[in-house]
C-alpha cells in the first residue's frame, strides 16, 4: 500500500536538472525540518529518479514516495 501523506511539512519545486545545486538547496530545506517531518520535492527533472533515492541514502533521510504527476513532473516524498 503506498504512503500518502496530503500536506507535507514543506514543498520545494524545481524545474532545473538535478545537480549539486539543486542538491544543496534541497539539503538546506531538509535541515530546516524537524525530524520526522517531511518534504515534498517536485522536479521538472526527468532524470531525478535517478539522482533522489542515492541522495536520500547518503544523507540518511527516508524516500517514503516518488509520485508521477499529470503534468510530467515527479513528487518525492521524503522524511527527515
């Protein structure tokens, strides 16, 4: 059964590749997050299946979700 969660913590969208820097904003907006609280990234980024569960490995917060959306974007659903 996939997590739903209908208001994450925190969103943040972006519609660049996801790269160092988009990787380092992404992490600034976790740190903001208590634990346990979560953020909901949408990226524009067909690659960033690829790029988010790694990241979310190495930093040691938990990938609860990666949802398609309608309009060809991708939400990650990530807990600190």
């Amino acid at each position: 059964m996939p997590i739903v969660i209908d208001t994450p913590d925190d969103t943040l969208t972006s519609n660049l590749a996801v790269c160092y820097e988009v990787l380092l904003y992404l992490a600034g907006r976790m740190a903001r997050l208590q634990p346990g609280e979560t953020l909901a990234f949408v990226s524009g980024d067909p690659e960033a299946a690829e790029s988010i569960p790694p990241w979310c490995e190495m930093r040691g917060f938990t990938l609860l979700a990666i949802e398609p959306l309608a309009d060809g974007k991708q939400r990650f659903l990530i807990r600190r």
